[in-house]
C-alpha cells in the first residue's frame, strides 16, 4: 500500500531530494506546496519558484498558498490524505495545525546545530568551516531546531564557490532525506537532541555584504570571495597602469603560496593580502562575463593593477 507524501519546498536545493521521493515506490505524491510565484527580472514577470516549475513539468498538482497554515489548506492536507510532509527551503513555518497526525522532516543545508537559518551554505564557506555538509531534522517550534535524524558530511574544495556546494549538497542530502521518510513512515526513524550551547546562526546575505579584506589573510578572504559566489559576489575596484579605477566583481579563488603587497594584482592574477595571495580565477567588470583575472590584465595589456574592496553601507530601511 502506498503512502502519501506532500512536498513542501520552493528553492532549488529542494529539487534532487523531491525528485528522488516522487520515483520512490511506495511513495505517492498527491501535492505539491510552493510559495506563490513572484515578479522577477526587468520586465517584474511573475515567475514560479524552481520547485514550482519542476512540479509543473513533472505533471504533479501543485498549490501555492500565501500561507500553508490558513484553514482551508489545512482541510486540503486532510482531504488528500497525506501521511508525511517533506519540507526543504520552503519559507514558510508549518503551524501544529499542519503537522497534526502526519510525520515531516526537513533537509537544511549545514551540519545542524551549527548554521540555523536563511543562509547556512554560505556562511559554512565564508566561515572557513573544514567540515560542511546536510541535516534532516524534525520541524521544531523554534527555526532548525529539531531532533536531528540523519548528518551527511563533506568537505569544502580548495576554490568551490557556495554556488558549487549548494549543487552538490542538493544532491548529497537525496538518500538521507528518502531514508528518514521512509523511517518516519514505518516507524524506525529515530532522532537526537541538538545541543544548543553549539548553535549558530546564518543570517540572510544582502548586497551589503559584498566586500572583502584584502589586509586580512588570504585564507579569509579567499573563503569571503568563494562564499559570496555567486551573489552577492564580492564588489572591488581595479586601477591598472594609472588607468581609472574601474568596479570589479570576484567571484572565485584559491589560495597560493606567494607574497604580494596588500591589494597588489600580478599579472598571473594573484593578489596579495595582509598574510599570503590569492588567486583569482573567476572575476566580473561590468557588461563582461566572468573570467580568470590573469586574463582580464593580459586582455588590457596591464603589467601591474591594484584591488581594493570597501564595506558598503546597509540598506536604508
């Protein structure tokens, strides 16, 4: 006999994971719950979310409620049937309402309890974590904060970007996730307690945070630059051979045995910092596409630059 499954989700990380319960045997998805679709790009076109999207193409019902916990959604999860809810990057929280006599886990993007919250792989990179990787958790009053059911880690590369590792721990967290709900489901899932006094929290980014300290070292910059990768990015600006200081975005680096003056670029695309270089291999000037800062100073005939990065100053509110 089957089970019924509701996958709750908006963001891509989401799409591995539902994909793979979707072609589960045993596992029926009757609905699928995103986030209404919202204007985006220039033209302010209302788009769906990916998920949205994949459960369009997918062929599965999909609902978009403003709010998951209103009563007349509530009385749908109990029309349907549903027996458990899957949830990854939703966006909403799920009222007792929701969850009452149905089992639900959610897959988040950090080794819980380090990293709750909006942007737990980013941070995970900015902050030079050794160890990254995914949690499934039980939906908990308090944001991330569930017993936890399964940890699944790895390691960061030596230059990926968070928009690699988000890639990569989509597909990471797919036999964890279907594990856990399928445990949930027949009763052999079992969870352990997060300790609080190791909580951590990954505050949501915001262009404001596109910048770096070149003076710092090079470890540190280089886990800022990979960890806004690839947005916000990480706003400089390049002056080369007495030319006029112009915006540049980095987008990706590794770190390199060398020694360079602060904020000095060589021509191999180095850049030194306050403690060793780095390397840049993906950058951005404006109306350009990325690519590696060698061949941006070699494109301009530039036998020597200088990189300089500024804090912005946040958003009016």
């Amino acid at each position: 006999m089957s089970v019924r499954v509701a996958l709750l989700g908006s963001g891509a990380f989401a799409i591995p994971s539902f994909s793979a319960l979707a072609t589960t045997p045993g596992i029926e998805v009757p609905l699928v719950v995103t986030q209404p679709d919202r204007p985006a790009g220039r033209g302010r076109v209302l788009e769906p979310t990916p998920v949205g999207a994949w459960a369009a193409r997918e062929g599965l019902r999909v609902i978009k409620p403003e709010d998951i916990n209103a009563p007349e959604w509530i009385e749908l999860l109990a029309s349907e049937r549903i027996d458990a809810l899957a949830v990854i990057a939703f966006g909403q929280k799920l009222s007792p309402a929701a969850l009452d006599g149905r089992v639900a886990c959610n897959l988040h993007g950090s080794l819980l309890p380090r990293w709750r919250g909006a942007a737990p792989i980013q941070r995970s990179v900015m902050a030079g974590d050794d160890e990254v990787g995914v949690t499934v958790i039980s939906i908990a009053a308090r944001m991330d904060a569930g017993v936890v059911y399964a940890r699944v880690a790895t390691a960061i590369g030596p230059s990926e970007t968070s928009g690699d590792l988000h890639d990569r721990l989509a597909q990471l967290g797919v036999p964890a996730m279907v594990g856990v709900v399928r445990g949930l489901l027949n009763g052999t899932a079992h969870g352990t307690t997060q300790d609080e006094s190791l909580a951590t929290r990954a505050r949501k980014l915001s262009r404001a945070d596109a910048w770096v300290d070149l003076g710092g070292s090079a470890r540190e910059a280089c886990a800022r630059i990979n960890g806004l990768s690839p947005w916000p990015g990480t706003d400089c600006m390049i002056t080369g051979d007495g030319h006029q200081p112009m915006p540049i975005k980095l987008l990706r680096c590794r770190v390199v045995d060398a020694s360079l003056p602060v904020g000095s670029v060589a021509t191999s695309g180095v850049v030194g910092c306050g403690e060793g270089a780095i390397e840049v291999l993906e950058a951005q000037v404006p109306g350009g596409k990325p690519m590696p800062l060698a061949d941006l100073m070699r494109g301009r005939r530039w036998s020597r630059a200088t990189l300089a990065s500024e804090p912005h100053a946040p958003a009016a509110h």
